[in-house]
C-alpha cells in the first residue's frame, strides 16, 4: 500500500482519513452485511456437517456491534478534531491529553477486535469450511478472510500512519 501522494510526500491527515473513512469503510460494512446473511442461511443448511456455527455467528454479531461501536467513536470523537476545517475550532476547546487518551481508547478498541475476530477464526476452523458445507457457507468464510484483511488494512492505516500524524500535531499545540 503505497502512503505517498501524486508528489511523493506522505499523505497528509485528511488524506489518509478519507482513506480509512471512505470506500474501504463502505466495503467493510458491505462485507459485514454479506457475512450476516450467509451465516443466518447457513446455519439451517450447514447445522449437521458445521455444529460450531451458532457460536461462530455469536461471536460475529458481537464483533460487527464492537466494529460499529469503534467507528462510531472514531466519528465521533476524533476524526472531526483533524479535520482540516474543524481543527482551530475544536483545538481550543480540546486538551492534547484528551486527544492522545481518544487514541489509546481507539488502539484498545484496535485489540478487542483483533482478539474478537482470532476467536471467529479459530471456532470457523481458522475459514475453511468442511467440504460437505453448502456453497453459502463457502462463501461466507470466503468473505471472513477479506473481512480479516479489510480490519488489517483499516487498523495499519490508523496505527502506523494517521494516529502518529495525530499525535505529531498534538505536540505542536500549546495546550
């Protein structure tokens, strides 16, 4: 994944926000909804050869609500404050170690998920379904592995670039 821009700078804050929040978000959501329905049909359809899927789709439903709860506070909470247009408005009445606690809330929240999607992972026989299950179950750990890879990319993109820009600009504030 290339995180330069078209003049070869890292991309800037906004950028790398749009990135995160953008269609890779609407993907996400879209695969987290595929998933949702492949499962509810596979649980009627695969119950005898897969005994393991009503806790697999326990476990799911748990991880797409702390997902949407994650994003939610990253909406919320942090990604305005870095907006280029909402940052002199909202950094005077904002502290840096508020900010900096937002972050490590949203790395904490980074691990839960990580951890949450480990445990689907392994009770899903780390995705590869038994050759006897239907072809909507095939497609659903399908799904669940580009799922595992969407959560990589869109935690490496807050982790390694856009959180450490945050907390550069942080320092440079007064407050």
């Amino acid at each position: 994944m290339n995180l330069r821009s078209g003049s070869g700078d890292l991309v800037s804050s906004s950028e790398l926000m749009r990135m995160v929040e953008g269609d890779h978000m609407r993907s996400t959501y879209s695969l987290f909804e595929n998933i949702k329905v492949l499962l509810e049909a596979a649980l009627s359809i695969d119950a005898e050869v897969n005994p393991g899927l009503p806790a697999v789709y326990s476990e799911f439903v748990e991880l797409k609500e702390m997902f949407r709860d994650h994003q939610e506070r990253e909406t919320r909470m942090l990604f305005p404050v870095f907006n280029s247009n909402e940052w002199a408005k909202v950094s005077g009445s904002v502290t840096r170690k508020e900010l900096l606690h937002q972050i490590e809330r949203l790395k904490r929240d980074h691990r839960q998920i990580r951890n949450g999607l480990a445990v689907i992972k392994k009770t899903a026989s780390e995705f590869q379904p038994d050759p006897r299950s239907s072809p909507s179950l095939k497609l659903c750990y399908a799904q669940f592995f580009q799922l595992e890879q969407e959560i990589n990319t869109h935690f490496f993109l807050e982790e390694e670039a856009l959180f450490p820009k945050m907390a550069d600009a942080l320092k440079k504030t007064n407050k």
